[in-house]
C-alpha cells in the first residue's frame, strides 16, 4: 500500500524546490478562492513532506507554517487519484485520531484534492477546513480539482524559472573561466612572442580565415604534422584554444621537426652501423 513516503514521490517534492521557500504570495489566491467556494473559515495549500505537512498558502489560520503527517487528513489526501472528503471528522474513523480533530482546532470538515504533476506525482494538496460538518456538491469538488491543478501548473512555470536562472549562471561562470583563460593566455603567447620576431617571417597574420588578416605577426604555431603559420596574438590564441593539438612552434623550425630531428638522426647513425 502507498504511503506518503514513497521515495519516488518525495523526490520530485524536492526536485521543485518548494519547502520553506519565502512566502511569495503565489498561491495566496488559490487558497482565498477555495475557502469561497465552499464558504469555510480555512483553506490551505499544502506540501506533504517526509515528516511534515508545509503550507505554501494559508487562508484563515494565523501562525502555523506546518503540521504533522498523521494519516486521515493530507497525508491521506496526498495518495488520492481524486478529491478527499471528510465530512464530519469527529465520525469519520479516518481522522478520530488526528490531532487536529481531537485538539484545539476542532476540525469537523476537511476537503482536499491532490496537488498531481504532469508525471503523475502528488506533491500536496489544495484543501478547505471547517469547525462545523459539512456537505459538498460536484461543482465545488471539481472547483477544488481545478484549483490544484492550477497550482500544480503554477509549479511547473516556477521549477522552469529555477531552470532557466541556474543554466544562464553557469553560463555566466563558463564564459567568465574562459574569459580568464583567454587573458591567461594571451598574456603567455606575447611573452613569447619577443622571443619569434628575430628570424626571418611574413609581416602580416596568416592566420585570418574569413577575411585577410592585416595585423602585424607576433608569434609562429604550429600542429603535429608540421604545420606552421605566423599570426597576431588574437589569431594564434584563437587557433589554440579552439584547435587543442596547436602549440607555439620553433621560430627556425615547423611543428615537431625539432623533436623529430634526433630520431631521424639515431636511424640514420643506426642504418651505417655494419
């Protein structure tokens, strides 16, 4: 039998970042509009957690930003596939128990329907309280269905805000890390640079590839397969960043040659040993 603390369902009550987040108002109407149409004193929107009931709205009920999970009231609510009514709680053996029947509250009348998510979880509920027993028509319990799901769909736009906020931060962290990065290394490559201009070399970037490049050259790179060109330092970091095999070459030598050239020399000396 379903429970309140099924795993998955607690799940996505995390996923949508709700409990204990600031009052906001959001749901303040929803829970003004259900205590209206069934003309009772109080009315909630609530979030059933592990341990606990949370109200992300309260219509008529002062001070109290949580309850317990005790089976008969939300708790029970929340595993319903359609509303949940209690007309009198004091009879009903669902709720004698509750503390909320049996202490101070008095609560006699209690109609909830399940706060449902597009992938079916119940996250809480929207539900109405009364004092006083109560009947209900189908107009207010599909009133109070409506009204949950107005809530769940008011969720959904709040969990795609979060979404959208998080990924243009990390975007923003990204394009900062790069950003330095970039400094990083063009700071590097005029360092080096000072060291490339003695040998002979073109005047102008060879690196420009939509549109000829008239910057004045500053550095050599060059690839593994002994490609070599000579760029201005905002081309050559370009190259480098985006083309990872690139490095800054010999300024006499292309690309490996340097580091080819021994070799070449051992198998040389190798092949006129008799």
């Amino acid at each position: 039998m379903p429970t309140h603390t099924d795993p998955e369902r607690l799940s996505a009550v995390h996923r949508y970042h709700i409990l204990d987040a600031p009052a906001d108002g959001s749901f303040d109407s929803v829970a003004r509009v259900a205590a209206q149409v069934f003309g009772t004193p109080i009315a909630t929107v609530t979030i059933v957690d592990v341990d606990r009931v949370w109200f992300a709205a309260c219509h008529g009920l002062s001070g109290v930003t949580q309850i317990g999970t005790e089976p008969g009231l939300c708790a029970s609510a929340v595993l319903q596939d359609e509303a949940y009514v209690v007309n009198d709680g004091a009879v009903d053996p669902r709720t004698l128990d509750h503390p909320l029947v049996r202490g101070e509250l008095g609560l006699r009348f209690y109609a909830a329907a399940p706060i449902i998510t597009g992938d079916g979880h119940r996250l809480g509920t929207v539900n109405v309280i009364d004092r006083e027993p109560r009947e209900v028509t189908e107009t207010q319990v599909a009133t109070l269905t409506a009204l949950a799901g107005i809530v769940a769909d008011q969720l959904e736009l709040r969990l795609a805000a979060i979404q959208a906020v998080r990924a243009e931060r990390g975007l923003d962290e990204a394009s900062g890390a790069r950003a330095t990065a970039s400094a990083k290394l063009a700071g590097q490559l005029r360092h080096l640079a000072a060291d490339h201009l003695d040998a002979e070399h073109p005047r102008t970037c060879q690196l420009g590839l939509s549109s000829p490049c008239d910057n004045p050259v500053e550095v050599k790179v060059a690839d593994p397969w002994g490609d070599s060109a000579w760029g201005c330092i905002r081309h050559a970091e370009d190259v480098i960043i985006n083309e990872r095999s690139t490095f800054i070459a010999d300024q006499k030598l292309n690309g490996l040659e340097r580091y080819l050239r021994p070799a070449k020399r051992r198998t040389a000396e190798t092949a006129r040993t008799p």
